[in-house]
C-alpha cells in the first residue's frame, strides 16, 4: 500500500461542528490536530463526524496546546458585526474573541492561518474594529506583549490579505457573502494567495443539490411536517423565489416582516439564498416544490455536507421541535466545507512554494494523540521554542 502524501498540521479555533476542518481535511492537504469550541451539541456532531481530537471549552480559559501546527483555522463568532444585526463589534466579549485568535498566533507561530467571518467586520464601530483585528493578525506578539519594547521577546509577523467571497463562487449552492482574512508568516518570503472563484458565473443550485438526487425519508436529520396549518396554507400563495411581500395587504394570511428571508422560498434555479443559524418564526427558510420549511438536512446540503455527516442534538428531548433548532444552529454558523477545501488547498500550494514540509500520517496521528515525543519538528525559521524543547521530551 503507498503510504499517505504528506499534509500540514492545523489547529482549529471556535471549530463549531467542524465545517471548515471537514473542508480543510477533504483538500488532502490538511490534518486537524487539536480544536476547541464550547457549544456542546456542535462538539458532539464534531466528535462523531472528525474525531475526538476537539476540546469542549471556553477559549479564553483554555492554554495553548503544545501541538504542531502549520495552519491555523479560525471562525470566530460573526453576529456582534454582522449589519444585520446590532453591529456592536468589540463593544461586547464575544465581538473581542478576536484576541484570542493573536494569542494563539503568538504562541504557535504557525507557517499560516485562515480566519473566516462577515463582510460587516470591515465596517463594525466606523471601522476601528477592523484597524485593530487587523494589527492583531499581523503582529500577534506585540499585540499580545504588553511589555516595553526592550522586554518583549522576538514575535511573529504575518503579511494578510482580506477578501469578501460569495461562498456560490467557491461551489457552495448558496449565496454567502464572508470575509476571509488569510495570513502567512513574513519570513517566509511568499505572499497569501487571492482566493480562486471558479464557479463565479456557473453557480450550483437550488435543483442540482435539492432536486437531482432526492433525499430518501429517513434521511438523518430530515425533519418536515413541523409547520402550522397557517404557514402551510401562507406558503401555498408564495412561488418560488418569493417571499411575504407577494401577499396583499389586508389578506388574512399576510405578515410584516423586516428581512427578505420572511418566508422566502428558494429559486429552482438559482444558488440559495444564505441560510442563517437563528431567528423567529418566518425566517427557516422555505422549500420550493412543497409548502414547508426546510430541513436541516436540505440546509446541509445547501451548505456542502456530505449526507453522512449526522447532526448530533441529544435523546432528552420531548419533541423533535425542541431538536430542530439545536441542529439549525450549527448548520447555519458552520463553513461550507467545499468553500474550506478550496481555501485550504489555495493556501497548501504557496506553503509548499516556499517549502515549509508538510508532516506525515505518523507525526499527524501521534499530536493527534498527543505523543508529542514522537515528532520531529520541521527545521524551518520561526518553529516555536516550545515545539523544539517538545521534541526532546
């Protein structure tokens, strides 16, 4: 049996249910080695899907773990600067959980990072809130040093790039607008790649994901019927593509709505429109052939998981209303996988262009398992002093 190509150790940060790791682990040029998340349901479907290599936690409590790592994998939550939103950035905890992302940069030192998020981060508190993730991203370890100039140790540095891509172009049936910020470490001498579009004019949709290859009733996750006889009957008047504003005024089934997603349906023939983690009634997202909501195995599908990726929600549950919006959340905050594949093999290639060695199945599985004393640490600049005392261990 040939023995497995080399890959490159990655860390993944605020992981939810694992929708970037999976994407970065179907490019084959990836292995996830260590991640974390403290939702517990999301680190359920990780563990059953990846591998029991996630920790359950608070990251902002949680030391960095003394694991190999060439690319880090980030996901910070995204609400705090989304415009649709209120758009409070880093007035609240979770908008600054960016810091954490530095802390870990500083530390690991990786050969690069991926952090993924919503175009409204470019705009969030007049554009301070972007000024100052950006600086963290370039120099984690003065930003994470609060020390005098002369006291601080000799930190990492990383040129970034910053591009807003609609997840359709990627091959995502869907339209997801999201800044994704790349990095890689300065002294490396290469530049982060422009991230590839190459769907950008033939777009997956709606009928190629939903239509094509039906999904069977017993499908994981495939929850229908759960609609009042109301929604039924309101959808019935919508068409595909459409959505409340098609009911007139003064009919008995028409609703105000402050969002075009208020019982929109989805197009045959066109990607998706985003499909979102949360929200009130009128906002699930709604089928174009039968008059009901979506299930979170058809937003799966929209998003780019495999149908045997199953969505863990728990038994202790009365009703599977009560599992639905368990399994919605992670569906909707995750990343699509393809879109991760293709960002992470883009990222690979100017890896391995400036010859930063990708690590085999052996060392990949042992920080897997946390032998560390079983690795060896690539001989390249910037590898951490922490990885080199690792390996005498």
């Amino acid at each position: 049996m040939a023995p497995r190509p080399k890959r490159y150790a990655a860390v993944s940060l605020f992981s939810g249910c694992g929708g970037m790791d999976l994407g970065a682990e179907r490019s084959d040029r990836a292995r996830v080695v260590w991640a974390i998340d403290n939702e517990h349901w999301a680190v359920e479907t990780y563990r059953r899907n990846l591998g029991k290599h996630i920790v359950e936690g608070d990251i902002t409590e949680t030391p960095v773990p003394d694991v190999p790592c060439d690319i880090l994998l980030a996901g910070p939550p995204c609400q705090d600067y989304s415009t649709l939103w209120n758009h409070d950035g880093l007035i609240t905890a979770r908008g600054n959980l960016f810091r954490q992302v530095a802390r870990y940069l500083d530390a690991l030192q990786p050969a690069a990072f991926v952090l993924e998020n919503v175009p409204g981060l470019l705009s969030a508190n007049r554009g301070v809130a972007w000024t100052l993730v950006r600086h963290a991203l370039k120099s984690p370890s003065s930003f994470v040093d609060n020390r005098p100039r002369r006291g601080r140790r000799r930190g990492v540095h990383y040129d970034i790039s910053a591009q807003v891509v609609d997840m359709a172009d990627l091959g995502v049936p869907q339209h997801r607008e999201r800044l994704i910020v790349l990095g890689v470490r300065r002294d490396l001498g290469v530049r982060p790649p422009i991230i590839p579009t190459p769907f950008q004019g033939f777009p997956r949709t709606v009928g190629d994901v939903l239509d094509a290859h039906p999904l069977p009733e017993d499908a994981p996750n495939h929850e229908r019927g759960m609609d009042s006889p109301d929604v039924v009957e309101r959808l019935k008047l919508i068409p595909p593509g459409s959505n409340f504003e098609v009911i007139p005024a003064g009919h008995p089934l028409a609703v105000k709505g402050l969002i075009s997603h208020v019982y929109r349906r989805l197009d045959p023939e066109k990607p998706s429109y985003t499909v979102i983690a949360g929200g009130g009634g009128g906002t699930h997202g709604y089928h174009h052939i039968e008059p009901r909501r979506l299930s979170n195995r058809e937003k799966a599908r929209l998003q780019g998981f495999p149908d045997d990726f199953v969505f863990e929600f728990g038994t202790d549950l009365r009703d599977r209303r009560s599992a639905y919006p368990r399994v919605r959340r992670q569906v909707g905050n995750a990343v699509p996988p393809p879109a991760a594949e293709l960002i992470v093999s883009a990222l690979a290639d100017v890896l391995q262009d400036a010859g930063v060695p990708a690590r085999t199945g052996g060392e990949l599985l042992a920080a897997r398992r946390g032998q560390r004393s079983l690795l060896t640490v690539p001989n390249f600049p910037g590898t951490s002093s922490r990885e080199q005392r690792a390996v005498g261990q």
